[in-house]
C-alpha cells in the first residue's frame, strides 16, 4: 500500500474539516449572509413587496431627515434606552448582591428571580397589561389606598389598544422592563462568587464596612460582566418591539411608539421594504457607535485581572 504523502493528508484534513463546518457554513449564508446582503440592496431602492425592487439609490435615507415620524420613535427609543438600561443595570446588581448571601431559602429566591426570563414574551405582556390597567389594575389597587388621604390616586398607566395617561405610558414601560433583569442577576451573581473573599476578609479587618467593600473591591473586579450586561442592554433596548407591540400599539399619541415598530409597520403594514431596510441599516450603524463609545468611556472604568 503507497503511504499517504504529508500534502495529501494535509488536503484530506482540510476537506474533513470544510464538512464538519458545512452545516454552520450553510446556515450563515442562507441565513445571514444573503439576507444582510439583500437588506442592503433593498435599501437602495423602492420596494413595495408586490413589484419588482426599483433603484432609487439614498433617496431612502435622505427621506428619513424629512420624516416626522422617525424622529419621534428615534426619540423615544432613546428616551427608553437611556431609562431603562441604568435602571436594569442598578437593580440587577442589587438583587445578585442580595442573593449573594448565604441565608435560608436562597435557592428559592433566586429561582424566583429567575423565573420571569423564562415566561413567554406575549404572556408577560398580557400579565402587565392587567397589573398597568389604570380602573382594574393591581399596581393601582395598592396605591391607591396610601395616596387617598391626600386626594390622589393612581395614574393611568396604560389602558387598553393603547389608551391611558401619555405621560405614564413609557414609565410604565421602563417598569416593566425590570420584571427581566433575573437573566443579568444570574451573570452578575457568577461574577460575584468569583471574587476573592480574602479581598473582602482583608478590608473588613482595615475596619472598612460592606457598602465601601461593595463600591471599591467588588465593583472593580465585577466591572468586564457590568460592560457586557450593559453592550447587551444597549442592543436589546434599541430594538424594542414585542411588549409595546402587544401592549400599547405605540399610543397613546405614539407615547410609545419605538424604532422597530416604525421599521416593521412601513415593511409589512405599509409594502415600503425599502425604507424599512434603510433604517434597519441606520439602526445598525446606531448600535455599533453607542457600542463602540461605551468600550472606549470603559477603558477607565473597566478593571481587568491579569492573568
């Protein structure tokens, strides 16, 4: 038998090796690759859905300074990020410091925490649209009482098809949003049973008390997962859809009415798949920079162990 030469088994290796990957390979340009492409194209043209794609080249992003309306739901994503995302981030770091603690029924605690993440999306939206409902609603039921002695009551937060109070209807959005943070509670309680007691042992014995401990040995050493937490809050928030979707259908007054319920009602409800794609491609571009302007303010806030 003619033994396999070292550049024929170097070419076998590699055609294994493009098999095993094939499936991924196929996946990425069936599924991301050609559709980001032609998201692109479309972009570049007047696309109603039903007739073939018209090359109209930027008309698509230079019509977007003349639309009102993309800068009222830009505001509001903005508006909503900036809110929700120090929110999320303050309570989810609260919640992980709290369960961090070795008391009875802990595991319970963070089970429950938990348990919201893993609730469908349209069954979340549903539940707070209940405990939101400015007449009937939960939320209403148990201020009401403490707000009566001074003639007040609770506001409207978010009614049904999109009524209620305009100014409570994104406060009761932002609200919501924290019934989530028990994905980021458990990447944050991971990194804090990473750090060193003996850091925490050291500076409790310097008579130094938990909250100077938390702000100055943990934070440090837990701030690479806080940047993460926060870059995936950033995109997340920028993409907003499901529960004002369900909930509100951006009112009242588009109150709520956010950047990717805009982009999907002018692709499927209005048949214009080419301004639709034009600002799936700006909101893309919004991402990477306020992606790319948290890692650099991170560079002097973020603390890496060496290794």
């Amino acid at each position: 038998m003619t033994p396999m030469l070292p550049r024929q088994r170097s070419l076998s290796a590699n055609t294994l090796g493009w098999i095993w990957v094939s499936p991924w390979l196929i996946g990425f340009i069936v599924f991301l690759a050609v559709p980001t492409a032609m998201s692109l194209y479309y972009s570049l043209c007047d696309y109603p859905l039903l007739e073939p794609p018209l090359f109209v080249g930027l008309s698509n992003y230079r019509r977007m300074f003349d639309d009102p309306v993309f800068w009222i739901v830009l505001r509001n994503t903005a508006i909503y990020a900036a809110t929700s995302i120090p929110l999320g981030t303050a309570a989810a770091l609260i919640i992980a410091a709290l369960l961090n603690n070795k008391v009875r029924g802990v595991g319970f605690f963070r089970a429950a925490v938990f348990l919201p993440t893993v609730v469908p999306l349209a069954a979340s939206a549903m539940i707070w649209l209940w405990i939101l409902n400015g007449e009937l609603g939960l939320l209403n039921a148990i201020i009401n009482p403490i707000l009566k002695p001074f003639g007040l009551h609770g506001p409207a937060w978010i009614g049904f098809r999109g009524t209620g109070d305009k100014a409570w209807a994104m406060p009761a959005l932002v609200l919501m949003s924290l019934w989530g943070v028990g994905q980021s509670v458990v990447i944050y309680l991971a990194a804090l049973q990473d750090v060193p007691e003996s850091l925490h042992e050291a500076a409790s014995i310097d008579g130094v008390g938990p909250i100077r401990r938390f702000y100055h040995i943990t934070l440090p050493l837990i701030s690479p997962v806080i940047l993460f937490n926060v870059i995936v809050a950033i995109i997340g928030s920028s993409q907003v859809f499901g529960a004002p979707y369900i909930m509100t259908q951006g009112g009242p007054d588009r109150a709520t009415y956010f950047y990717s319920m805009y982009m999907f009602d002018k692709a499927f409800t209005y048949g214009q798949m080419g301004y639709a794609s034009a600002m799936a491609w700006v909101q893309l571009v919004i991402v990477l920079v306020l992606t790319a302007l948290t890692f650099i303010v991170s560079r002097k806030l973020v603390f890496y162990r060496s290794a």
